[in-house]
C-alpha cells in the first residue's frame, strides 16, 4: 500500500507537469504493456527455391542460428518449419524447408520467426484429448496428455503466442510419465475475453492456471508440476504463491521466464529506443485504476506483487529455470537474482546463445536433459 500512495503521489502531478501530448504518450505505452500483440514480420523472405526446397531469409541474431525452427507467414502458407542452415553471408542466411512449398505458392517477404515449431497436438503421435478447464473468466480450452504418473504438468504460454508454444516440451515430459496439460487462459485468443480484452501480467491470469490445478486434482493428479513460457512464468509463479492448492504444487519449471516485469519492460523500451522516465511512468500509471482504465487495463497492476525476486521468500516449491544469457527479449538478470535469492530451491543450467524461448530449438539434448535429470533429482519422474 505505501508503494502504491506513493505511485499516486507521483503519477498524476507528473502527468499533469508533462501536458497533455506528453501524458497521453505514458498512456499509450502503458496500453502497449498490456494490449495482446499480434505477430509482428520481424524477418524478410527473400528467395524460395522450391525445386531444392530451401528458403533464404535475411540474416538476424535469430534466423543464423543452428536448429529447427517455425516461420508464421502469409500468403498460400500461414505457417512452414524451418530445419538445418545450409549457407550464410554477411547479410543472408540459406536454410532447409521442412515444410514442403510447392511451385506457384504465394509467399509474402514479411515473417515472424519463432520458437514454436508444433503448431498442433496430433503432430507429437501421443494419446490426447480436448478439454474444457471452467475458471473465473469462462471456459478454457486444453489440451490433455494422458500418462502413468499422478503428478501431473500444467503448461501455461507465454505474452502474444497461444498454447502451441508448449507442445515443445510435452514429449520429454511425457517420456518421464507425466501427464501433460496444455492450458489456455484469459485474452489470449483461445480462451474467453475480460472487459478490456487487456494482459494483466499474471496478476489476474494466475486463477485460470489455479482452475486447471483444481480441474488435474478432480481428474486424478495428487500433486502437480507447473510450466510456464516467458510471461506464462510470471503466471506460473503468481499462482505459486497464491492458489489454495499451493502445497500440490510439486515443482515449477521456468523456460525464458519473467520474474521481475520491472526489469523486462525498461529492457524492452530500451531496445524500442523509449527513453526514460517513460517506462516508468507507463509502469506507474498502470498502478492506478484510473489511469489503468485509460491503459486499457481491466484493473490495476501491482508491479511489487509481480516481482518474485522482492517475493522469493514466499516460494515453496524447487523450481528449474532455463533461461540463455543471450536471450534478447526477457534478460536472465531476474532469474539469476532469483537463484541467488533461493539457493535452496532454484536449480539454474547455464544456456547461452540461445535467443528467447528458442532453447529447445537450438539445443533439444541439452535442453532435455536439464528436465530429465531435475525431474529425476525431485523425484518427479514416474521412473523416480
């Protein structure tokens, strides 16, 4: 509460010494925060050979990077797989289609390049079902890998992508015996819309995960592990802490995880080049309920709450981060805080190169066998 008066103290006289073209700019990268992104083209196509099936791409940190890898496009295809890079220069990088193009296809220059290469669940060749998981914002659909184990893992995706994005760790997860379920939550265009239709950073998105810790208890599970992706960690973490289920939590993997949203939204802004005391103020005005309606958001967001580096002494359960150092998006200095903050439950592998949430792509071994051996040191894994 005495962040909070003292968030109210700050904002408004600054709004108000900022004028009104100012004010309004804090409001429009506060709505940015918290407004579902679409996939933005952060990648040009510039040649396809369909006779060869390779595909030439300009040259990024993301699209030189060894390992298999999606491609959302448009055109005759809304999505290909992208395998081995075959040639590179300075400028262009050559890589193999996976994904069969034919001649003729229209194919558009503009693409998002991605780490989620399994866009459905029937693509993995495991047992699955849909289901229906009822939390306080409505019906959210799941998918459900069943397996031997009563622990039981509930994935949860990141900010601007949808559950897809899971399908990554299900086969390793399942080779351990635990089921798998893959949820959906609030505003991410597979489940139901709030209001606003407005990202609340976990701080609201939490309780569609506690409804699917509820949904696996009914259904069979005795304990459960959570997994969340980028922002899904905040989710996961944020549910750690306040489900009445929390002591079923058994553990909490992390892959590219927000910790501390502080720290990633002025990394961000420094990177889109907004300059301080913009993101701040942004930050600050969310804290507010009405500047947070102006935002877009349904209700306040409480940035202390989010901040599980500031909370670590509420975590319970051992938690895996995997997080590379040259992730680009969400940097590892939280989670690294978090580890030091929780010696006693954090296990953190050392990544690097990788790029966010692109570290099964670059390095699967590595990246499961992080899981396999955590699991097996938890007494996690149906083998265990």
């Amino acid at each position: 509460m005495k962040s909070l008066r003292h968030a109210a103290q700050f904002i408004v006289p600054a709004l108000l010494a900022l004028g009104a073209a100012a004010g309004f700019l804090v409001l429009a990268v506060a709505r940015r925060v918290v407004t579902p992104m679409r996939k933005v083209p952060d990648t040009e196509i510039l040649a396809i050979d369909t006779g060869a099936q390779t595909i030439e791409l300009g040259r990024t940190l993301d699209t030189e990077l060894p390992g298999r890898y999606g491609l959302f496009t448009t055109g005759t295809y809304g999505y290909v797989k992208l395998g081995a890079v075959l040639s590179a220069d300075s400028t262009t990088v050559r890589r193999k289609l996976l994904t069969k193009i034919e001649p003729g296809a229209s194919v558009d220059r503009g693409a998002s390049f991605s780490g989620s290469y399994y866009t459905s669940p029937s693509e993995l060749h495991l047992r699955w079902e849909n289901v229906l998981i009822g939390s306080p914002a409505g019906p959210c659909p799941a998918w459900f890998f069943p397996a031997s184990s009563s622990t039981w893992v509930i994935q949860v995706h990141g900010r601007g992508t949808t559950r897809s994005e899971c399908l990554r760790a299900v086969p390793v997860l399942h080779a351990a015996g635990l089921p798998n379920l893959v949820v959906s939550y609030r505003n991410d265009g597979e489940a139901p819309r709030t209001r606003a239709g407005a990202y609340a950073l976990g701080a609201s998105e939490w309780r569609d995960v506690d409804a699917a810790i509820a949904y696996a208890l009914r259904h069979g599970a005795e304990r459960v592990v959570l997994m969340g992706w980028s922002m899904g960690g905040a989710v996961s973490l944020q549910a750690s802490v306040s489900s009445g289920n929390r002591h079923r939590i058994a553990g909490v993997i992390l892959e590219s995880p927000v910790v501390d949203w502080r720290t990633v939204l002025r990394f961000q802004a420094k990177l889109l080049r907004v300059r301080p005391p913009l993101p701040d103020l942004a930050m600050s005005a969310l804290q507010l309920p009405l500047t947070a309606r102006l935002s877009g958001a349904d209700e306040p967001i409480l940035f202390d709450r989010l901040d599980m580096v500031a909370r670590a002494d509420e975590l319970a359960a051992p938690i895996l981060i995997l997080h590379s150092d040259d992730d680009g998006f969400v940097p590892v200095d939280a989670s690294r805080a978090l580890q030091e903050a929780r010696p006693d439950l954090v296990t953190m592998p050392r990544f690097t190169v990788a790029r966010h949430t692109k570290l099964w792509n670059y390095d699967e071994r590595g990246w499961s066998t992080a899981i396999t051996s955590w699991l097996a040191d938890q007494s996690l894994s149906a083998s265990a």
